[in-house]
C-alpha cells in the first residue's frame, strides 16, 4: 500500500498561483506534479479562503456565505414541506376516524367565548 502523500502549503500555494496566471493549464500541472484535477481545484477553493496563508479574496468569502444560507433556505424548505404533508395526513385521519382533534374548520369558527352553566 502506498503512504499518503502530503504537501506543504507552500507547494500549494505555488502550485495554484502558476494555475491562476494561466502559465500552464490545469491538466499541465496535475501531470507534472502528479496530482488529480480535483485535489487541484480543491486546493484552488481552500487558495480562494485564505487556506494557505494568503489574503483571503473577498468574493471568494460572499461566495462561501451565499452557499451557506442556500443549504439553509434549502433545509427550511423540506423542513416546511414535511410538515405541512405531516399536517395534511392528521386532519385526514381525524375527520375518517371522527376524532376530537383540532381541525382547520372547528378552529376557523368565532367563539362565543365564556363558561358554560
């Protein structure tokens, strides 16, 4: 078995900004240093972050915030939908099984409000 290779950050960081000057392509570099194309772009995100001890691009950081509030709308959105069709099942099972349940009509009814004798 072979031992896992590891860079320096150095390595990276020089690796990646030969990549961003557009001396050589991306396939040109995963060939000479012997690396696959998706550890090339990962180190070009962690690069965009500030991973290497560079200055992290502001754009990159915009992009990493909208990414993360998109995983939330989307997690929201399931969420929401699980129980509205969680909802929906109850009151159908309520008005079949005749139970005294809450449902959407007996809550939409004005209350006459006070105790009865």
């Amino acid at each position: 078995m072979r031992k896992q290779r590891s860079f320096s950050p150095d390595f990276k960081r020089q690796v990646i900004e030969e990549l961003l000057s557009g001396v050589s392509t991306p396939a040109q570099l995963a060939r000479r240093h012997d690396i696959s194309s998706g550890l090339l772009y990962h180190w070009k995100k962690q690069y965009a972050r500030g991973g290497f001890g560079n200055e992290a691009s502001k754009e990159a950081a915009l992009e990493e915030r909208v990414r993360h509030l998109e995983q939330m709308l989307g997690k929201a959105y399931l969420e929401n939908e699980f129980l509205k069709k969680a909802l929906q099942r109850t009151f159908e099972l309520s008005r079949r099984n005749g139970s005294s349940l809450p449902t959407t009509e007996t809550c939409s009814r004005a209350s006459k409000g006070g105790a009865k004798s």
